[in-house]
C-alpha cells in the first residue's frame, strides 16, 4: 500500500453545489496561496446521464485546500445544440511555465459521438481560456482498425504532465469492442500546443479496466493515479493504483501500489457518516467509492486528495466532491555512519 492510501484522513465535502451534479474534481494551487478546483458539473434535474450533454466546465476557489469552495467562473461552457462540444467534462488542469493548461473531452455527434480530447491554455487560472488548435480536437481515435485507440471513445480521460522539457497528455483508449481492456497511452510534443504524437502502445500493463487518470511528479517519479474499477489488480473493488516510474512509455503493475482506499475506509472516529440516510445517485456494483482523483501537490508533495463520489453521505439529491488530507509520514534522518 501507498504512503498516500495509508496517510490519509477524512475532512468532508470539497464542492457540493445543490443545484448541480458534480464530478471530476482536479485541484491546483494558485500564485496566491489559492487552491482552485476545476470541477464538471451539469443541472441536476438531466439527472445522472446529463453529464454527457449537459455538463461544463466551472473552477471553484477556496483560501485553504480543506476548503469551503465557492463557485468562480465557468471556465468552459456547455453547448447542447451544437454537434460537437456540446458536453465538456474530464477537465484536468495542470501549469507548464507561465501558462495554465486544461484539458477535457467532448464529442462529435456527427462521427458516432467519438469522444476526443480537447486543450485550451491561459495566462490566469480565471481565464480567459483559449482553445487550441482552433478549437478542434488535441487527440482523435485512430481510424486504423488495428490500432489500440480504434474506438469511438478512445480519447478519454485526460491528464497532462511536463517531463524533461516535453509535454505529455495520458489518455485512457482501448479497440473497438474491448473496451473493458482499456489501458492508458500517452500523447507527446516538443511543443505546449502540439501537434501531439500518439504512442503506437499502451504504456500500462494493467490486466483488466482502469481509468480516471491523475498524473504528477513525486520523488523525481512520473505518478499516475488510476482507479481500479472491478479491484482486479489491488483485490479491493473501487480502489486506487498508484503506477510509478521514470520512464513514460512503461508503468509496469509490478511496481505499482494501492493509490486509495473506498471513503468508508478514512471515516474513523467523528467522520459522523450514518450510510442508512446516505443517497446512492450512482454506484457500481452496488460499491461507494471514489471517481475522478485528484492529487493536490504542495512543496513537491502530495497533500491532498479530491475525488468525486456516486453517492451523497448527506443523504441529498445531487452528488459531490471529497476532500482528504494526506499526512504523508515525515522521512526519518539517516544516522550518520
């Protein structure tokens, strides 16, 4: 297990809109000391699948990582009459250099609702936002058969890390009509706006489904925070894996340890949970856990974790985001010889 699933202690609801379901949560901390979540979010009365026609892109500010957060801006907005970017959801934000990244997916209606992966960049975390390459897509499925991301939703939950001086997009893809074998892959330039090389292979060994990858550099490791949907890899359904290494084309599950825990595991003592009141909008399996991770780093550290939640502990109508403290163990001193 992780020095992260294993450190980690229960603080509560992170953004929890009553008028929206929210979802993706992905943190970052501001030049002010700010910490702003990039959040999907869409009206609750779409209900759960609203998040595919409905769903924008809204950013959340609180002056302490625990919170409260209150809403900002709409970052990226829903446009439901168009046939492509109607729905804008997966955000996952990221700074390289005096830029702000944010990437998130959308479809094409017109191409069998192809899920493709968008950028767009600013100068502030309040925007405003300029999407890439006019607009169009970052990252399309292949249109080989053969290839590994031939599927229409192959383009699929996003995250962005700069690494020895390139830029890299992972991405979640499998072929048409194994979708339960998705891996993750990678996308590289030379450049922040791409063009983009997408890999000719996975670059996890995963053995069955993951997804909602959270990318960040830690102990001079590429990290990669993936859940592990039907707990096939750490033997408990609706955790977390935390894939390490140096080299992005290869994260081997041999090296890899449990990233999370279910939110039952850090309620402990004063967590007052009381699930018999507690509203199940969305499960799988019938088992609460967490989605969409988001990994806040402070000092080079991981410090705090966010993920959203199918279920809302307070027994109301929309769903929201949690927020954990990792209370990673503080490294002791080598004696001396």
């Amino acid at each position: 297990m992780s020095g992260i699933a294993a450190n980690m202690s229960w603080i509560g609801a992170a953004v929890d809109d009553p008028d929206y379901y929210i979802w993706c949560t992905s943190p970052i901390l501001g030049p002010d000391g700010k910490v702003s979540l990039f959040c999907s979010r869409w009206p609750k009365k779409y209900k759960f699948d609203g998040w595919s026609t409905h769903c924008e892109i809204a950013r959340y500010v609180g002056d302490r990582p625990e919170g409260p957060f209150k809403f900002a801006e709409v970052a990226i907005p829903a446009n439901p009459e168009a046939s492509f970017g109607n729905a804008v959801h997966n955000p996952a934000i990221a700074r390289a250099g005096d830029k702000y990244v944010l990437l998130y997916i959308s479809f094409d209606r017109t191409r069998n609702n192809k899920m493709l992966t968008c950028m767009a960049v600013a100068d502030s975390l309040s925007g405003p936002w300029k999407k890439v390459n006019d607009g169009k897509p970052l990252l399309e499925p292949s249109t080989d058969p053969k290839h590994w991301t031939y599927d229409p939703w192959a383009m699929d939950n996003p995250t962005f890390l700069t690494y020895e001086g390139k830029f890299y997009v992972f991405f979640k893809a499998a072929r048409t009509g194994h979708q339960f074998d998705s891996r993750y892959g990678y996308a590289v330039s030379d450049k922040l706006e791409g063009p983009y090389v997408v890999s000719d292979q996975p670059c996890t060994d995963n053995i069955s489904y993951i997804e909602d990858a959270n990318a960040f550099l830690w102990n001079g490791q590429i990290c990669l925070m993936t859940t592990d949907n039907f707990g096939t890899h750490t033997g408990i359904e609706g955790a977390g894996i935390l894939w390490k290494s140096t080299d992005p084309a290869h994260f081997r599950l041999a090296d890899a340890e449990i990233g999370f825990l279910r939110p039952s595991e850090y309620w402990g003592l004063g967590a007052n949970i009381d699930l018999s009141r507690a509203a199940k909008l969305y499960t799988s399996n019938n088992v609460i856990k967490f989605e969409r991770p988001g990994v806040l780093m402070i000092d080079g550290k991981p410090a705090y974790f966010y993920g959203a939640c199918g279920t809302n502990f307070a027994g109301e109508d929309h769903t929201c985001s949690y927020v954990l403290k990792i209370n990673l163990p503080e490294a002791t001193p080598k004696k001396p010889d």
